[in-house]
C-alpha cells in the first residue's frame, strides 16, 4: 500500500493547518515547488490550503484542489477574515463540500473531505485560468495587477529611454517593462525574473523575442548570478503575505547594485510614499528623480 500523498499550497503555517513532512507545495509563488494544475485526478490524499485573497484566485485553487483530491480526501483552507477567510465556508459549500468551520488567530479554517461528485469545478477553473486581457496580452487572475496597466508601470513606460546593452527585469509580471525594453535594438539580452510561477509563463507568452531569458525564482536569491549587468528596471513589490513590507524593494535595490556593472543604470518605479531614497543614495554614484506623479515616482540611479 503506497504512503499518503498529500500536498499544501502557499504559506505553510502549523498552527493553523498541519502539513505532513513529506506534503509537496504546489503553489505558484514557491520557487521549485510542483504545479498544482498540473497534478492528476484524485492523486491526493489531503491537501492544506493557505487561501489566496482575490476571489477569482481562491475559488480557482480551491476548485482545482477538489479535482486533485481522491473521494474522501480532506482538503483544509485557512485565511484571513478580512482577505477571503470570511467566504471559504460558502464557497467550499458551493462546490458540494460538507464544511466544518473554526477561528484561530483572526483566520477561519475550514475543513471539508471531497464529496464522489463536487460541483461547479469547471466553472471555477475556467474563471481562473490563463486568458488574453489588457493590449491582447497573456495574464491571470492573481498575477500582480492581472486585469489592468499599473499606474506605477505605465508611469516608468512613458519615462523609460531606449537601453542599451545586457540588462535584466526584476519582478517582471507578464512582461509590460521588458517589451518596452525589447524595442530598442540596441538591447542584446534581457533576463526577466518573477517569483510567480504564472507570470512567468505569461511573460513567455507575451515575448517572442530570442534575447529574452526566462527565470522563475527570487530575485533577491538569483540576480547576484547574472554577471555585470548594463541595466535593471524594475516597479518592485511591497507586499508579502499580505501586510506592507517595505524591505522587498530595498533588497531589489541591494540586488540591482550589486548586479550592474560601474556606470550601469536602474529604473524604479515607487509608490510615493516609499521612503528609498536613502537607500538608492547608499548604494548607487547618482541618483536622479526622472518623473513622478501624484502617487508614483521613477528614479534612474546609477552605479
């Protein structure tokens, strides 16, 4: 008789959710983990959710785990009340499962087992899975800003000159910085980096162009390896599990100083209320204010 296999998605957090030590994690957002999509049929035995916020997004996972599960199999979500966890009882619900429900640590975990025929799967998969959206371009429901430009990218598009040489796109999305990046001729090669798995399977999509290197991972942890580069751009994140964490674009600063070679060039874009100014001064020969609006600024500083 084979062990039981069960699997987690997203943050593991014990208290809430126990997780074997053998589960797999199979979100998009863990580097190297396994494709949740991709796992057969009624493969698993139980699986321990750390439900994602937007709507779309969670019922998507949470349809395509129910899939995933043998008859019987527990499946276990968890979530913030205020970021989802409110509604996983009634979506559970809505998709056949009888759902057992507590509260711990302002999260609602829900527990249900996989009824023989849940339903609305494909509905939920459907709603959630990979389409063209804004400018015919390939997105997803979760993927940062998914259904629409953001104001911060679009403003560091319009003050973006032509590039010139080897450069990368750190925290690359599905790929706007980087087709911009692309149009000049003058760019000989150009990595784009993303943490999540479905923007750079986006982003692949998106670029056909043979100077364009894919690379799903951190960049905090990868960039460092990419040799002195000639440019970064970059619009970096500051959120992390959920809360504001201001230190994501300082290590995206750190990382892109010390992947440029002396003379080379980041792009940045912030929120205005991003206070990294003394960071880039820190770290960077030149540090200029290249545009700005009332809530972005772009900075081009220089190594």
């Amino acid at each position: 008789m084979s062990p039981p296999r069960t699997a987690f998605y997203g943050p593991a957090d014990h208290d809430l959710a126990p997780v074997a030590a053998d589960a797999i994690q199979v979100s998009p957002m863990v580097a190297d983990g396994e494709d949740l999509i991709a796992l057969d049929d009624q493969s698993l035995d139980a699986i321990a959710i750390h439900a994602p916020a937007g709507v779309v997004e969670r019922r998507y996972v949470l349809a395509h785990a129910l899939r995933a599960l043998k008859v019987e199999g527990r499946l276990t979500a968890f979530g913030l009340k205020d970021r989802g966890g409110l509604r996983l009882r009634k979506e559970l619900e809505a998709f056949g499962c009888v759902v057992g429900e507590s509260s711990k640590k302002h999260n609602r975990i829900c527990v249900a087992l996989r009824p023989e025929t849940p339903v609305g799967l494909e509905d939920a998969i459907a709603a959630g899975a990979p389409r063209r959206a804004t400018d015919d371009l390939w997105t997803q429901p979760g993927i940062f800003s998914w259904d629409r430009l953001d104001p911060g990218t679009d403003l560091l598009l319009k003050t973006l000159p032509p590039l010139v040489g080897a450069g990368a796109d750190f925290g690359c999305g599905i790929g706007w910085l980087s087709r911009n990046a692309l149009t000049s001729q003058k760019v000989t090669k150009l990595t784009l980096i993303d943490l999540d798995r479905r923007a750079i399977d986006a982003a692949c999509r998106n670029i056909d162009d043979p100077r364009a290197d894919f690379v799903w991972g951190d960049v905090r942890q990868i960039a460092s390896t990419l040799g002195a580069l000639d440019f970064v751009v970059t619009n970096p994140p500051f959120h992390e599990t959920g809360g504001e964490d201001r230190s994501l674009g300082q290590a995206f600063i750190r990382t892109a100083a010390a992947s440029l070679r002396k003379g080379g060039d980041l792009w940045i874009v912030a929120n205005r209320h991003l206070p990294y100014e003394a960071i880039l001064a820190e770290h960077f020969a030149k540090v200029r204010l290249a545009g700005e609006t009332n809530g972005y600024k772009v900075y081009e500083a220089r190594k």
